[in-house]
C-alpha cells in the first residue's frame, strides 16, 4: 500500500490476522516518533497542501502490530523513543546503505524472560546434537528446493530428493554442496550461465535481498524464543553476529528463490531494484508456507522453528521443525 505524495510503501499482512506482523518499508524522507504506543509517521510538507489537507501527511501504526521495518532512505529522521519502542515490541530494523541494500540489523537484547536459562541450554549443546539438528536443516533445504525445480520444471526433482534422503549426521557428505550446485544450475532455466554469487550479475541482486529480509525474519524469532543468534549450529565464521540465523533459515531461502523466479519470470530483461520490485519481496514474511501440517505465514512458521529448536536444545524434543515448500 503506498501513503499519499509518496511518503513509503507498506508491505503489509491482512489486517484480519492480529498474529501476522506488518512488514514497513521507508523510502522517502519522513519524520518518526511515537505517541501513545503508536508509531506516527509525518511526511515533510512541500507548501502544496492546503491547511485542511495536512492531515493526510501523518500516518499512525500500531507498534505492536509491527515486525519488520526497513530504513532506505538518507532523510529519514528517528526519534530514540521510536528505536526503544520498536525493540521493546520485538520488531527487526533493517537500515540500509546508499545502495538500498540491507547493511544493518537491530534486534532487542532481550525478548523472553526465560532468555540466560536458554542461553545455558544452547551454549550446552553436544556436538552430536548440533550434527543431527544440522542433518535435520540440510535435509528440509534440498527438499524444498527440489520443490522449486519441480514448480519450475513440472517434474519432480529425483535426484535432489535422493540426495536429501541420503544426508548423514553432520552432512559429512556435503549433501549440501552437491544439491546446490545442480539447483543453481537448473532453477533459471531461460538464463544462459547463471551462477549464484552475492556480487555476481542479476538476479542475483533480487536473491542477496530477499535474503537479508529473510534473515532478519529468522533472527526476530530466534531472539524471540530466547536464544542467541550468534551462536550456530553449523556456521562459525568468527566475524558472523548471526550463525544461528543463517543455519535456521537455509529451508527457508528456497521460499524466497521461487518468488524470485516469479519475479524474473514477469520481468525481462531480468529486473533492477526498483520499487515495484522492492514491494513483492518485502512479502517474505507473509508467504504462505506449510509447517506441522497447517498454513501458515512465513513469520509465524519462522517463530515455530525457533521454539522447536529451544526444546532441542532443552532435551524436550529431538526434532526441529521446519516448513515444507
């Protein structure tokens, strides 16, 4: 939904679901701040409006309906209130740098009362466990891709599905890598050469974005139930704030692949990040998705992997839960 006189585009859940997060998007200049648990949006006026008209250059949202914001823009001007408020809610500010790429991402230090015991409980984990919660990640990856191909192709993806089923603990074969390289082969098929490199040509600038989205998703609820994203599974870059997110969401990049297809799909020659392009893949957090055996948006299946994962960790369950494509 765009404001008036273009004050930013809101990417937003259906407003019938209390549950689903609203996804903002800010790329115009504005002035935020807060009043009464309400995140006020003022566009500066230009002098074109007339005084009965101003009103329309305010906009108010409630906080805690709010999960993600995205700050694109070098005039946008923030209250700390906003900041505190926003953090306070559990809501994921992504900042982006003058190219409109994410570059940075705010999350709150604590977000579940419970939060030092389950540092204990993940920091304690056996490496065996974190082998067969990496196994269990690895596995539900090439799954979903291998139903990226077949929307794709029509056919099913034998051999990814072969490979998924053959992943050990550990993935000591690098199920991973073999599956990978096939997929990007094969996943743009009218694409002469493509190859997947986060500074390599379109559409890999569409993908390194969904990405960042994604993993902002990933990270809110990770620190929502109570653990510490830093701390992977598998990734354990020294210079990486966010190994657990990126371990957690490796089944759910495929979600965002096929809607970078779609976007390709309807876009030649394959398309810049414009914001048209920006709006659809700032509906990551509300795809639809199927995880335990129900729908649900990506946001909230997002919350339900991390809470499996904490009782992983806790020794209450074995088995991470993960959506299925």
């Amino acid at each position: 939904m765009s404001l008036k006189y273009g004050l930013t585009i809101l990417a937003e859940s259906s407003p019938s679901e209390s549950m689903i997060k609203r996804t903002l998007y800010f790329g115009n200049p504005a002035y935020l701040s807060v009043s009464n648990s309400q995140l006020v949006i003022t566009k500066p006026s230009d002098g074109d409006l007339p005084p009965d008209d101003l009103s329309q250059l305010v906009k108010t949202i409630p906080i805690e309906d709010i999960g993600v914001v995205v700050l694109d823009h070098r005039q946008l001007t923030i209250t700390s209130s906003v900041f505190s408020c926003l953090l306070d809610n559990n809501v994921a500010v992504i900042t982006c740098d003058e190219k409109s790429m994410p570059s940075g991402l705010l999350l709150p230090l604590h977000a579940n009362t419970l939060q030092s015991e389950r540092f204990q409980y993940q920091l304690k984990a056996s490496l065996p466990l974190q082998k067969q919660l990496w196994q269990q990640t690895v596995e539900a990856k090439i799954q979903n891709q291998a139903a990226v191909l077949k929307y794709i192709t029509g056919e099913e993806a034998r051999n990814m599905l072969a490979w998924a089923n053959s992943v050990k603990s550990g993935d000591t074969d690098n199920m991973e890598a073999r599956a990978a390289a096939y997929y990007w082969k094969n996943i743009f098929p009218n694409l002469d050469f493509f190859t997947r490199d986060r500074y390599g040509p379109k559409p890999n600038n569409l993908l390194n974005y969904g990405y960042a989205i994604l993993r902002a998703v990933i990270a809110r609820a990770l620190v929502g139930s109570g653990l510490l994203p830093t701390l992977g599974i598998h990734h354990h870059n020294r210079y990486n704030a966010y190994c657990l997110a990126d371990d957690v969401m490796e089944p759910y990049r495929p979600f965002v692949d096929k809607l970078v297809v779609d976007i390709v799909s309807d876009n030649n020659p394959c398309p810049s990040l414009t914001r048209e392009i920006k709006t659809r893949l700032l509906s990551i957090p509300v795809l639809d998705v199927v995880i335990d055996g129900h729908r649900s948006p990506l946001i909230i299946a997002a919350s339900t992997t991390s809470a499996s994962l904490y009782k992983c960790f806790a020794g209450i369950s074995r088995k991470v839960i993960y959506p299925e494509l």
